[in-house]
C-alpha cells in the first residue's frame, strides 16, 4: 500500500508561479510512472504531464513549455513546476503512481487557482 499527498496549491495571479509537491509513503524507485492529473466540475481528469522510472516525460499540448515535472527518489518525492499560469490551469491537482493496472494510487488532491 502506497499514500501520496500533495501539496502546493493555493491562489495566484495570471502569469505567476506555483510548485506542486507529491510525497509518497514508499519508495518510488520501482513504479513505472509517476503523474500529475488535474479536474474541474466541467471536465473529466485528463493528464497534464507524466514521468517514466527511466525518466523520460510527456505533457499535454496546453502545458508544454510551461511546466515541468520532476522526482527525487531519494525523498520519494514528485514535483510540477507551473510557470505562466493561466485561469483556465483552474482545476483540483491530483499526484498518480502507476506500477501494474492492480497497483495504482492517487493523491487526494490540491486546489490551483488562477485569477485574471
């Protein structure tokens, strides 16, 4: 059993800054992928950026080049770097791990904010 909380959300203006961290209770060394996945009444959750244990990663089209997802797997912890936040980045913030299709976790969420 693995639990991830994050944390890192909070309110801020269009075109500023805000780093999300994801802290697992074991190790994360072993999964296949890590995520950020994010969701709003309007909206199913959709992927916003992926990491693999090899360390290679994806993004949606509507974030790339603007935020950046990392680890640290001696803190067992995952990062996401959001820069030039815009208000439709608005949504709940949710930490994933991925090791077989029996063994996923989420986070329980964080609240992203962006006023105009």
């Amino acid at each position: 059993q693995v639990q991830l909380v994050e944390s890192g959300g909070g309110l801020v203006q269009a075109g500023g800054s805000l780093r999300l961290s994801c802290a697992a209770s074991g190790s994360i060394s072993s999964s296949q992928s890590m995520g950020w996945f994010r969701q709003t009444p309007g909206m199913q959750r959709s992927l916003v950026a992926l990491i693999t244990s090899g360390g290679s990663t994806n993004y949606a089209a509507s974030v790339k080049d603007r935020f950046t997802i990392s680890r640290d797997n001696a803190k067992n912890t995952m990062y996401l770097q959001m820069n030039s936040l815009k208000p439709e980045d608005t949504a709940v913030y949710f930490c994933n791990l991925y090791r077989a299709p029996w063994e996923v976790y989420w986070g329980q969420g964080t609240q992203v904010t962006v006023s105009s």
